[in-house]
C-alpha cells in the first residue's frame, strides 16, 4: 500500500512538473495593455464622453479578463487612472518590462460633414484698371448658409505598422485626429538604418501582428460589429508600434463622433463584448503560437491578403 501510494505520488508531481514546464514554455509570457491618451492629452471626443475615459475603461476590463483567463501570463497596464504617459515612454515600459505582446486600445473619430445652401444673393463691388483707366463694377453672388451634421461613419479597425510598404502605398482609411503626441515619422527606407529597421521588423514581428490584428477583427465581426479589417498607415507611423519590440496592435474599437458608436462604447453590454472579442483573439493566437513550432509555421496568406483587401 506504501509502495502505491508512493508511485502515485511519483506520478502526480510528474504529471504536475510537465503541466508548468509546458505552460512556462508559452511564447507569450508578458502581455501588456496600454489605454490610449490620457490626462492632459483626452483624444478624440464624441458628445459627452472622450475617448480617454473610453479606452481606460476597456483596457481594465480587457486586463481583468486577461488575469482571469490566463493565470499564467504575467498581464501589465501602461496606465489604470487618467493619467498622461507619452509615447515614447509607453513603449520604454513594454520593452523594459520584456513584453511578448502589446495591445493598444484606442477610439476613432471622423470629422464633422459640412453643408451648404444658398440662401439668397447680394450685389458685390469689384474694381479693375488703375488711376483713369479705374473702373468700378458689381456683380451678383450667391449667399450661403453653412452648418455641419455629425460624421455617420461607424465600425473597428486595427492597425498594424507598415514597415514593409512604400510611402506611395499609404491610404487614409481612417480620418483619426491623433494628437501630435501619438504618431512619428516612419523609417525612411531609403536610408540605411531605415532599411534595417523596417527589414528586421517585418521579420520578426509583422506576420504576427497581422495574425492577432486579423484574429482581433474576427471576432469583432461575430458580434455584429462593422470591420475596416486591418489598416497601415505610411505617411505617418504608429509611435507605440514601431517602437515596441513585441508583435503589437493599436485597436480602434470604435467611432466616438457617431452618437450610436459612443453609446454602446460606454454601455456595459458594448464594453463587455468588446471585452471579450479582444480576449478571445488573445487567448487563440497564444494559443496557435504556442502549438506551432517556432511560431511561423501556419500559412498567413489569408491573414496578408485580409490586410492587403481592406486598404
């Protein structure tokens, strides 16, 4: 009976080492969360709400949950209060801190839509010639009346950084005001050091990023949320992607401009959702990391083209 109950005990602590030797072996140890803006700096803003207060409530939901479902993953947040951190130290805390993987949760906004219309018309007095040869005219033109109405322009978007295209391939699919705190000059590949740079990050991390980016926007999709699918922008860089040395995504989970967009962001159902669709994408592409050697193995074609058709 000894014997036995030795052997299983043998067994159990074996079967106990294998389990944490295989979740330590994860290739995604440290995640970090980052609530875009912050503080001075509150981003776009809809009609009560900014998009600081927004991204700070998701990105804390999407940490709590991440705790939850993942007890083994080390989970950090750049920011929990409505606090400013620029750029550049926001990608300091998830390099210093070996981050595998980096979230940037964010909020859209697209501008006002301006209207016209003509109202009546008023006489105008114009000269031409000089000294006698002066001669004064009138002529009628139109009067206007002019207001805006709010952008109906609605749904999510997650950007990648595009070291690998050429500034002639940019595209403005969003029509984001980023403050000039959050966007860089991209690496000029045309310079050496440029060329190294975008050549080394589209090595290591790009094909990753555009397989979390496309998992992310997946799952949007299956709550019924509208996909732009995933997004470069060239003429411009992404500071907290291209310097973060990590796969990394920056999320636009939504437009605040739209009333309808901006009530279910601050809704406890919206957030929730947004919540989970983020975290699902998360946990499957740790997971195909984690049971693919090396992490490059699956084909990521569809992954490219998905980015590719969405510009």
């Amino acid at each position: 009976m000894y014997k036995k109950v030795i052997a299983s005990s043998f067994i159990f602590c074996s079967l106990f080492v294998s389990v944490c030797f295989a979740q330590n072996k994860s290739r995604i140890k440290t995640i970090i969360v980052d609530a875009g803006h912050g503080g001075s700096d509150q981003g776009a803003k809809g009609s009560y709400s900014t998009e600081a207060q927004i991204t700070l409530q998701l990105s804390m939901k999407v940490a709590a949950l991440l705790e939850k479902e993942l007890p083994q993953t080390k989970i950090l947040q750049n920011r929990t209060t409505d606090v400013f951190n620029n750029v550049k130290e926001k990608a300091a805390f998830a390099n210093n801190n070996k981050g595998d993987l980096f979230i940037c949760i964010h909020v859209n906004a697209a501008p006002p839509i301006r209207h016209s219309q003509i109202t009546g018309y008023r006489n105008k007095t114009y000269y031409t010639g000089k000294g006698a040869k002066r001669k004064k005219h009138t002529k009628r033109e139109p009067v206007y009346k002019v207001w805006h109405t709010p952008n109906p322009r609605y749904g999510t978007g997650t950007y990648v950084w595009a070291a690998d295209r050429g500034v002639n391939k940019a595209d403005a699919v969003s029509e984001r005001f980023e403050s000039s705190e959050e966007v860089a000059d991209a690496p000029d590949p045309n310079t050496p050091e440029g060329s190294l740079i975008s050549r080394l990050w589209v090595q290591k991390y790009f094909k990753n990023s555009v397989r979390l980016a496309t998992m992310i926007e997946d799952e949007f999709v299956k709550i019924g949320r509208k996909s732009d699918g995933v997004l470069q922008r060239n003429e411009k860089g992404i500071w907290v992607l291209q310097a973060t040395n990590m796969p990394a995504v920056l999320i636009e989970t939504g437009f605040i401009t739209n009333k309808e967009e901006e009530d279910y962001l601050n809704s406890e159902k919206g957030q929730e959702e947004m919540t989970r669709a983020i975290v699902n994408a998360i946990i499957s592409f740790k997971n195909l990391l984690d049971g693919t050697r090396g992490g490059n193995a699956q084909d990521t074609t569809s992954a490219e083209n998905s980015s590719a058709g969405k510009k």
